[in-house]
C-alpha cells in the first residue's frame, strides 16, 4: 500500500542511468541530475513525495571506493529519521559489491533501502532506467497495513526483481537482466503488481536502535584459483604487507589443490593469524569442504567455509569485521555466521 504521505530520499551517485554520450569520443559520461530529472518528468506523477540528493560530481561506479561508500552512509544517518526509505541510483559494475557492504554498515536497518540503476542511459528510447528508478522509489515508500515498511532491508531492484542485496551478483554485461541472486529467493517481484515474497525478507527488531558503523579495513584480498596457478602468484597474494584476511575463490564444494607448495603457503597465512574464507567459484550452490579430500585438506589448515555466501558479500565482511576491530579469532567465528541474511548454513 503506497502511503501518500511517504517521503523517499533519492540519493543519485551516478551510473549509465544519468550519463550522457561524449560528442567527441562516442563514451558515455556521468552527467548531472538535471539531466536526470529532465528525463524523468514521471517522478512527479508519484502519489508520494520524492526529495532528491546528489553526489557531486555523479560518479561511474568501476570509481567506488571505502570513502564513497562512507559517504553513502553518512548521507543515510544524516535523513534516516525524516524519510520512509531510500533508494540510491547506483552504476551497475560495482553495485553487488557497494550492496554487500551497505548491508553490513547499516546495522538494525529498519527501512527500505533501494539500490537501483541501469544499463541504458535515461535519455535513450529503449531505457530500463525509467521502470528500475519509479518501481524502486514505490517499493521504498511501500507500507503493510500496519504501517510498517514491507521491505525493511538492503535490496538491489533491477529489472522486475527485487533482491536481498547482499545476495547479488551482475551476471550480464549487456542484458537489462544483469542481476540474479543464485542462492537466495528473490525478495519480490514486479509485473503488473508489486508481489512480494514476505516470507524471506528480513524482519527487523524495531525495538533496537538504528546504528551506522563507518569503519572498514582495505587489508583484504580475493585469490581466485585456476589450474596451473603458480607458486609465486599465492605467494604475491598470502604474502601482501598488512594482509589479514583472504577470499580464497576454490572450486566446486570448496576444493584447492593440495600441492605441498600450496598447502605450505597456506598454512604459513594461517599461522600469521591471516583469515581465509572458501567461496566456491560455481555460481549456485556452496561449499562443503567435508565432502572431498581436497576440500577436507583446507578444513583442516583451518580455512572458514564461506558456505553458499557471494565473493562480493565474503569481501565486505572480512573488511568491516577488521575495521571495527575484531581479532583474527573473532573474524574466523563470524565469517560462517548470517548476519544480515548473507549466508546459509549447510552442513
Ligand atoms: N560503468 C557503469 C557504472 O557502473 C555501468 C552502469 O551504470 O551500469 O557506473
């Protein structure tokens, strides 16, 4: 139910859905709101009232950074008490990651926050951005009839779905279906109705306090294994200044080779109190390292299972665990642990 008195904060970062064509070089370019909004007269036409802020300058996502993402925040705390919900225009490219992360900075969310953007730019004929941006504010100003907001969590909306953001993943360059959440049920999604699937979305404890957590360390890595990777390319990874702690992309249920050399390296990081998170490279499904020597092999070493979790999500946890200044030991409990619905625990 839209309730006309909602207020939804639009917050424009940048992304294709406001950039416009270089006459000189053919490339399309972050371009301001007015742009945007001159290209979105629809906006007006909602029956709830939509309030606009804007990064300056708009930015193309492959741009993201830990400062732009604390910046999102801030601007979140600084209007969470005046409006219903968000929505965040976002570029596509990094908007899985930017997704994961914003779920964990924004601890006991109680309202919808929308990531959204496309993959043409507004002021093309054939834009997705006009339906992902009207459906996303909609969703965010949506209410149950008690009041209460439907989707009081971090989603990514694109393209008829609605996703639980930290489950996302962009799996098209080029299709407007560039989002999928693979072990994850979609929260929702739009035809002629909004349906939702409020049996999975999150519910939150609206006793406890809101709280935005800013802190992030950058002293992460993601080692993505293929057959034939040598020696010195783990070496240069597990062996980075300051590193502590890994997403170790494996392969099936969770299988590394268990060469010695590898094996070696491994434990060397684990013994320097480094923490190595198994993420499966399969797309569907999760790991399971008990099912296979060479899976049992990492178990053993001490690697923590990642379960069905995203490389995105995985990365975002290790670097807010760390920033808010947990120790190895702590980091290693919580990373097999759901604790914003990122994860699901399959033994
Ligand atoms: N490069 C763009 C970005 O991520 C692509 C997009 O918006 O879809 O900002």
């Amino acid at each position: 139910m839209i309730d006309s008195n909602a207020k939804v904060l639009l917050i424009y970062t940048g992304g294709t859905i406001g950039m416009v064509e270089n006459a000189e070089t053919g490339a399309w370019e972050p371009f301001n709101f007015s742009h945007l909004r001159l290209n979105m007269p629809e906006i007006k036409r909602l029956k709830f009232t939509v309030e606009t802020y804007l990064f300056d300058p708009p930015i193309d996502s492959s741009d993201m950074s830990l400062s732009i993402w604390q910046q999102m925040v801030r601007v979140i705390e600084d209007h969470y008490n005046v409006y219903d919900g968000f929505v965040i225009l976002h570029g596509t490219d990094t908007m899985a990651y930017t997704a994961s992360v914003l779920s964990l900075m924004l601890v006991n969310l109680t309202k919808p926050v929308i990531l959204t953007g496309s993959q043409l730019p507004v002021g093309k004929l054939r834009t997705d951005g006009k339906e992902n941006l009207i459906t996303a504010l909609e969703i965010a100003a949506d209410k149950d009839a008690a009041g209460r907001p439907i989707v009081p969590e971090l989603c990514i909306y694109m393209q008829n779905l609605l996703m639980r953001g930290n489950r996302t993943i962009k799996i098209n360059a080029n299709n407007f279906s560039a989002f999928t959440s693979p072990n994850y049920p979609y929260l929702g999604e739009a035809g002629l109705n909004i349906q939702y699937n409020n049996q999975f979305i999150l519910k939150p404890d609206y006793g406890k306090p809101v709280y935005f957590n800013y802190a992030m360390d950058p002293h992460v890595v993601i080692l993505k294994l293929f057959p034939g990777i040598s020696e010195a390319a783990v070496r240069a990874h597990l062996e980075i200044p300051g590193l502590k702690g890994v997403v170790l992309e494996t392969y099936g249920t969770g299988n590394s080779p268990i060469y010695p050399w590898f094996t070696e390296l491994l434990h060397n990081a684990i013994e320097r109190e480094i923490v190595i998170v198994n993420v499966t490279q399969c797309l569907y499904g999760g790991v399971e390292m008990h099912r296979y020597e060479n899976g049992q092999r990492l178990e053993k070493l001490g690697v923590v299972s990642g379960y069905d979790v995203t490389t995105e999500a995985a990365l975002a946890k290790l670097m807010i665990l760390f920033g808010e200044g947990k120790t190895p030991a702590e980091v290693n409990r919580l990373m097999p642990v759901s604790l914003r619905g990122e994860l699901t625990v399959r033994e």
